[in-house]
C-alpha cells in the first residue's frame, strides 16, 4: 500500500469492509503492528485515520472487531504518550534556550 498513489490508496482502503469482513480485522492487526514497530509511523496514522473514517459504522456495529481494536487503541496511547514526552522535552530545551539568549 506504500508504493500506490494517495486515490489508489483510499481504493484499496475501502475495498477492505468488502466479502466476508475478514479484511477488516486484517487491517486491524497491520495497524497495530505498524504503530507498535513503530515503521512509517506518519503514513500509518494517515491511512488509519481513512480506515476509521470509512468504517467506522463497521468496527462499531461488530463486537468481535471492537475487541480487536482495543490493543490498536492501547498502541495509540502509547505510541502518543511517547510523542508527547518528546514534545515536552523539546519545549523544555527551547524555553531554557531562549532565557539565555535574554
């Protein structure tokens, strides 16, 4: 899915709740992964946040998929909670700095 183009993309994200629903679990479990390995992280939050758009009636209505999307949902809290020290650290750093340029 890296290498398509962003309409070929957002096609084969749509094609997912298509057949016997399997895909959609399927893509659980990649974005997951993805987050977890923490690989093309920008691009993974991208195409995770057209997976929830598009199916987002999907995953609700079916309690087997919103039990596969709680360790997707602990990642994410993860993966944020690590995002955030790094952006308060940096905040940090820069206050510091700009007290001694004064």
């Amino acid at each position: 899915i890296k290498s398509l183009n962003p309409s070929a993309a957002d096609l084969q994200i749509r094609m997912l709740g298509t057949g016997d629903g399997r895909g959609l679990g399927d893509a659980i479990d990649f974005f997951c992964s993805q987050i977890k390995a923490r690989v093309d992280y920008e691009l993974t939050q991208a195409y995770l946040a057209a997976f929830l758009k598009v199916h987002a009636k999907a995953l609700g209505s079916d309690s087997n998929l919103r039990v596969r999307c709680e360790p997707l949902c602990a990642a994410q809290r993860e993966g944020w909670a690590t995002f955030e020290g790094l952006f308060h650290e940096n905040l940090c750093l820069l206050t510091f700095l700009s007290h001694l340029q004064a």
